[in-house]
C-alpha cells in the first residue's frame, strides 16, 4: 500500500461517460479513490449502494468518491446506472493506476490463488496527500468508516 503523508500519483482515465478524468479534474477538500474487482457483484454492489445512501454526507464534508476498477466504461454506465450511484466510476483496463495505487496483488478464492484487485481505498486531502489507507476495506461499512474518520480529521 502506498504510505500517508505521499502525494498520490496522478492518472488520466475515463469514466462511465466516456470523459477523461485525472486528480485534478474536481477540485475538492476530500477524495476517496476505492478500488474495487468488478462492476455488479455482491461486495461491490453493497460498498457502492452503501456509498450511495450516505452520497449526502460526502458531498457536505466536500467528498470527491471515484471508484476503479478494471472493467469498461460500458460496464461502470450500466452499473451506475442499475443502482443510481451518483459519483464517478474510472475504468482502468490497463491497470496502470491500480498498480500505481498498489491495489493489484494475489487473491485467494476456493483455495486458488489468482492476481486481482485488491479492495482498499485511499483518502486524500485538498493537495492530495494521502491522509488515510484503508487496506482491509468491508464493502458493508466502509463508508460509514469513511465519513466517520472525515468528520474526525476536521475537528
């Protein structure tokens, strides 16, 4: 995992509408940039729907949220637009910044052992530093994990 306190390395990818985005396409005081294996499936759809409920609350803390993945921008527009998700989904075919992020490692599933993406999530500040890694990310409470340490840094 990249450490706190290192700048985040930049990307150029484009989202589910087909824009290009890079870190600096949004300026914001917060982003959370979560990784994520696949566009539909049960964890993935639990984190982002549970994103989703609590939108709000990261647009009023002034929150940036942009989920990666490897899959197209095809399949983000379909699954953003399947559960509404109101933020930004990038698509890294290549997987060239989720290497970058070091969210690409060996899985296990089954008892086989496969490379994948990793589920682990970066938040970043307005110059985007890294404030906080979440390695070990729990698509069923990250979220309310997230605002609560947002809410936190800003006290």
């Amino acid at each position: 995992m990249l450490e706190t306190g290192n700048k985040a390395p930049d990307f150029s990818l484009p989202d589910q509408d087909g824009n290009t985005q890079t870190l600096d396409s949004v300026p914001s005081e917060w982003t959370l940039i979560y990784f994520y294996p696949k566009d539909d499936t049960p964890g993935c759809t639990k984190e982002a729907c549970l994103i989703t409920e609590t939108y709000d609350d990261f647009e009023d803390l002034g929150v940036r949220v942009l989920g990666v993945s490897k899959d197209s921008p095809a399949s983000h527009k379909k699954f953003a637009e399947k559960y509404n998700l109101p933020f930004t989904l990038l698509a890294d075919e290549t997987t060239e910044m989720i290497a970058a992020y070091q969210a690409w490692g060996e899985k296990s599933m089954f008892g086989k052992k496969y490379d994948g993406i990793m589920r682990v999530s970066y938040l970043l500040d307005a110059e985007h530093r890294i404030v906080k890694v979440y390695p070990k990310v729990d698509p069923a409470n990250h979220a309310i994990e997230i605002l609560a340490d947002i809410r936190a840094l800003c006290q």
